[in-house]
C-alpha cells in the first residue's frame, strides 16, 4: 500500500514538472515569436550562390512578413537558412548551426543532378522541404501543369478523324522530342527498340529523324507551351513521356503537356501516375507493357479504333465531367504553386520563401524530413527492354548513386559534429571509399 502511494506521489510530481516544463517552454516560444514581430520581421536567409537574383527585401506574404536576404553576414540573425537543390555545394553549409537555424530546401529535379538528396542521411537535417513529392511540405506534384483549364481546354484538341487524315504513311502517329539522351530510365534504349517495331517522329536530338519547322527550332525547349509548340504537337495522336529518372510522384510536361493538347501519353515516370490522371484511364502506361514490341502492336490497333481512342480523352470530350480525379482536382485548387502564373508573386522561388516565412513565423513542433520528402528509389529504375539486358548506361547511374550515398553519409557525420569544414576536407573522406569501394 505505501509503496503504491508513495509510487503515484512520485508520478503525479513527474508529470507536474514535465507539465510546467511544457508550459514554460511555451511561453518562452510565444515570447519569442512576439518580440520578433514586434520588433524586425524575421529573416531568411538563401545560403545558395549562384542564383540568378541578388536580393535583401522585405516581402509581404499575406498576413506574415519576412526579410529575404542573401547576405551571407546575416547569417547570425537568420531564422531559416534556404538551399536551392541544383547548386548544392557538399562543402558549402553553415556550420556550426545554431539551434534557431531551420534549414529549408527547395529542389524539384530529380537526383539525375544532385545524387546525394535522396537519401535520409542528407534529408533530415532540413526541417521544411519543396520537392516534387506529395510528402513534401510545399509539393510541386503538378508544378508543369499550368493550370485546370489549360486541362479540360479544347483550344488544341483535334478531333480523331482530323489526325487520321495527316497521315500519309502506316503510322499510328507517335510524336518523341526529347534532347536529353543519356536519362536514368533508359528513355532512349526504350525508344530505340520501339522504332524498330512503328515509326516515330522524332524531333529532339535523341534518335532525330525529322527536323522541327524552323520557327520551332530556337525554342522549343525553353518554351515548352508555346501556342506554336502545342498548335504543332496536338496533330499527332501519341506523344513519349518517358521521364528521364524515375520517382514517385517526380512528373514534369512530358506528362501533362499532351493531355493540354489532346494527345495521349505514352507515359513512363512516376510509379504512382494513376493518382493524376484526369480521368481513369488518360494516358499508355509503359511498364503494362511487357516490351516495346506489345505497345506497338497495341499502339497500331488503338490508332485505328476512334471509339477506343477517343476513351482516353474524356478531360477533353466529357464536357460535363471532365476532371473525374478528385485528388487531382483539390490539388488544383489548392496548391500554390503551378507554372504560367507570370507575377513574381506566381514564381515558384516567391512562393517557396513564402512558404518558409510562414513556417518559420509559427515553427510549432520539431520536425525535419525524411527520405519521403525526396521520394526516389536507390538503384535507378528503367523502362523494360525486349533483350531484358539493363541499357548500357545503368552502370554509370548505379555507381553514382552509390557515391551519392557515401556524399550523404559524410554529411551526416560533419554536420553532428557541427563544426566548419571545407570541401577539400570533405575530398579528403569521400576519394578514399570510392577508391577502396566503400561506398
Ligand atoms: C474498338 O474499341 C471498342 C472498345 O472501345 C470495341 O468494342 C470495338 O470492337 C473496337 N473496334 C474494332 C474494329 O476493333
Ligand atoms: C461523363 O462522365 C460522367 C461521369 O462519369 C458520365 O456519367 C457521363 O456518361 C459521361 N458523359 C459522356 C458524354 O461520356
Ligand atoms: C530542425 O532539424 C534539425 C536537424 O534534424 C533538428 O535538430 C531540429 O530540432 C529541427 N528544428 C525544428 C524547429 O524542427
């Protein structure tokens, strides 16, 4: 009996000063948070080099305001620290970091460029992340799609007869361009079995075969919706969007550029696609395919069936249901971000710090990101080929990635010991495990 008294004394004066704790800590927090809105309005610091923008300006987002600077002398009073994925440095991060650091990243290409940001180890030392993946705390899931109505638009759409009648050769009008000819997913190995089986025009530099009209040359890369572009690409019934690394949720305009123009995708990417499309059933999916030789054999067939065809256009042809893709349709209501919004307000840099000022405003609980946030499979995933061999360049993308995680392990360890350190001593652990395979 005493022992049990005794025993819930003891608790209850644990969860009292665990309480108080609590409490107190609270307070300190909104205390904080009070002065600094009383004061200067908090301030983010973009660490990144090399951006195309020199700034140090207050910005409104709504009811928070925040200092932007790129200052690097700010560092001190800074409350966020921002990172831009593409020009990240391994030797380049502010350390030591103090407590009040939250670091943010901003990267929405996939690891083709940064071959350290999938992994967990580099990834929970950020606190607010922008990526393409769902998980991410500002996604960028649909960001190259420019909006719902560029969606559900008919500006584009040509009917099935209209295609069929630009034909002058057995072809089931399949439209590549493409100028990246050395991707993770193997598009280019794909699509060089696929030519063997149906012709293909393709325009990029990657297996040219047929030149774009010259008023489209300059660019068509830079313009990826150019009323010309789109005009001259909805002709065509198929259009390759094979991806060029394969993640969840990692969707560029290769996807919903031919939906805009009533095209249907031959899609290869994101292992999650389904979750948004349009409609059920809005684009060819590459990997029900067993090869190259079974989708051209199914590309011909479908060329030639309208009623079919025109099955996979219901976001152009039903009027009254076009998006029947209710996740689809909230992310297109709410989210802030989609490209061909032209304020600077609209660009994805703006609405980003935005973001972050908003998180680091409030803070709330700790919390930091995890490999979800970047959601990108290990070993590079490719489309399949009929000789079922790997494509010859699967080796050289394997071993970056492994680099990549020894690159993410070594971080991990310089920022625990939260001391300065540069890129030579940074050299000095990572050419020693490649060269002895220790990755
Ligand atoms: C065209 O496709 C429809 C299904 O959408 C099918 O019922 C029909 O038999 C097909 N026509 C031909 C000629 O294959
Ligand atoms: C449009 O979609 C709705 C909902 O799925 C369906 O009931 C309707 O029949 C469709 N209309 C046409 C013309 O396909
Ligand atoms: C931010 O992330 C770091 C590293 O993971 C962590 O130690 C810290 O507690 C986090 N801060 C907040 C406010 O979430």
């Amino acid at each position: 009996m005493r022992l049990a008294r005794r025993w819930i004394i003891g608790s209850t004066c644990l969860i009292l000063v665990g309480l108080l704790h609590f409490v107190y800590w609270d307070l300190v927090e909104v205390f904080d948070i009070e002065q600094s809105e009383s004061s200067a309005p908090i301030e983010l610091l973009w660490w990144t080099r090399h951006m195309p923008w020199v700034y140090d300006e207050v910005r409104r987002c709504g009811v928070f305001e925040c200092r932007v600077t790129n200052k690097r002398k700010r560092l001190a009073s800074a409350r966020a620290v921002l990172f831009y994925g593409t020009f990240l440095e391994t030797g380049d991060f502010p350390l030591p970091r103090s407590l009040q650091h939250s670091w943010a990243l901003l990267h929405e290409e996939s690891p083709k460029n940064v071959a350290y940001a999938p992994f967990d180890d580099f990834l929970q030392h950020f606190n607010f992340t922008s990526t393409f993946s769902r998980y991410s705390d500002l996604p960028l899931t649909t960001q190259w799609l420019p909006s719902a109505h560029d969606l559900i638009s008919m500006d584009y759409t040509m009917s099935f007869d209209f295609k069929s009648s630009n034909l002058n050769v057995a072809s089931p009008s399949v439209v590549f361009l493409n100028s990246d000819c050395d991707t993770m997913s193997g598009r280019e190995h794909y699509m060089k079995e696929l030519m063997r089986h149906i012709n293909v025009d393709s325009f990029g530099s990657c297996l040219h075969n047929k030149d774009l009209p010259a008023s489209l040359q300059k660019d068509y890369m830079d313009n990826l919706y150019s009323p010309k572009l789109l005009r001259f690409l909805s002709r065509y019934k198929f259009m390759i969007a094979i991806e060029n690394a394969v993640c969840e949720d990692y969707i560029t305009e290769k996807f919903w550029r031919p939906l805009v123009v009533g095209v249907i995708p031959i899609y290869f990417g994101s292992p999650s696609i389904r979750d948004w499309q349009p409609q059920k059933k809005s684009a060819i999916l590459v990997k029900d395919f067993p090869n190259a030789a079974a989708l051209g054999r199914y590309l011909m067939d479908l060329s030639e069936n309208k009623t079919e065809y025109d099955s996979f256009r219901g976001h152009k042809l039903n009027r009254s249901h076009p998006i029947q893709n209710e996740k689809l349709l909230h992310n297109l209501i709410t989210y802030p971000y989609h490209m061909g919004v032209p304020t600077p307000e609209g660009s994805l840099i703006q609405v980003f710090e935005c973001a972050v000022c908003k998180y680091a405003t409030y803070r709330g609980p700790i919390r930091r990101a995890n490999a979800r946030h970047y959601n990108c499979p290990l070993v590079p995933i490719y489309a399949p080929l009929e000789s079922k061999k790997e494509p010859n360049s699967l080796a050289h993308w394997r071993s970056a990635m492994k680099v990549g995680q020894c690159q993410a392990r070594i971080l991990k360890t310089f920022f625990s010991s939260n001391k300065p350190y540069s890129e030579a001593q940074f050299a000095a652990e990572l050419n020693p495990r490649i060269a002895e395979d220790r990755c």
